[in-house]
C-alpha cells in the first residue's frame, strides 16, 4: 500500500463522521499526516499518522492494518489506540517507549489543541491541563516541542480572549 492508498483507505474508514465544528473527521489525521511530513517524517510516521484513530474510531481492526502495511506501523497504531478504561499516566509511558507513536501522538495532541478553539471552555481548560501535565514532558526534545508549546499558548490566550 502506497501512501495515497492509504489516505484514501483512511477517508472510506471515517466516512461520515464529523469533527466538533462539523467538518469531516478525516481532516485530523489528514492535519497530523501533513504536519510531519512538513517535518521530514518517514513514511512510517506518516502512515501511523493516517491510521491513528482508526482502531478507535472505526470498524478497523489491527490484523487489517498489519495486512495492509508491517508489524512496526500496526504496533504504533495500537499503542496510540485508548482501551476502555485506560489511566492516561501508563497510556502515555507506553506510548514514550515507541519513537513512532511518540511522534504520532504529539502531532495529534497539536492538530486537536490548535481545533479546541471549537470546543467548549471546560473542555479548553481541562486539555490545556491535560497537556501541561502529559504532553510537554512528552514533546521535549524532539523536532515538535516548539510546535506544541505554541499551540498550548495559542489557546491559552483564545481563553482570555473569550472570557474577556
């Protein structure tokens, strides 16, 4: 499977479902996709990106993914894919265990803090919170660490604005 393969596989798989502001939700993996390949990202990384959600989101499975592309990139999917009931503490530090996924998550954590302007105030404050405590320690060093702080302060002052 090539890449416009993928992305095409993708958009069948999120067919019909809707980001907060009402696009489609194809867009996000799209976003997360184009942000690192702007960054230089391998294909690898870029495929993840594409699929990022899909085991979430969709009827997707991982013996679908594996079959569609390699263990590494299947593996990376799973890894960023939140089980029932998961603790965001070990969500994470699994995730930090798998340069790929590390990457992936840092990119969508971006992309959805960069979309949360179309969110509502508690879920703003509560993502913002979430990312401070997560997400910084998580992009530090790597090539998006900037990237991310901006978004973070971005909509840091969208919420002083908005209650201005």
């Amino acid at each position: 499977m090539n890449l416009n393969e993928a992305i095409d596989f993708m958009k069948k798989k999120h067919e019909g479902q809707k980001r907060k502001q009402g696009i489609p939700y194809y867009t996000h993996p799209l976003a997360v996709y184009n942000l690192l390949k702007e960054k230089g990202y391998n294909n690898e990384y870029l495929f993840v990106a594409l699929f990022h959600d899909l085991l979430e989101d969709t009827n997707t499975t991982y013996n679908e993914i594996l079959r569609l592309t390699r263990k590494d990139i299947a593996d990376s999917v799973l890894l960023l894919t939140k089980q029932n009931n998961y603790i965001m503490k070990e969500y994470i530090s699994n995730i930090k265990k798998n340069e790929i996924a590390r990457i992936v998550k840092i990119a969508d954590r971006i992309h959805n803090l960069q979309e949360s302007i179309y969110a509502d105030s508690f879920f703003q404050e509560r993502y913002i919170l979430e990312t401070e405590k997560y997400f910084l320690d998580l992009a530090k060093g790597t090539i998006l660490e900037k990237d991310l702080n901006t978004a973070l302060n971005d909509l840091r002052k969208h919420i002083k604005i908005a209650s201005n």
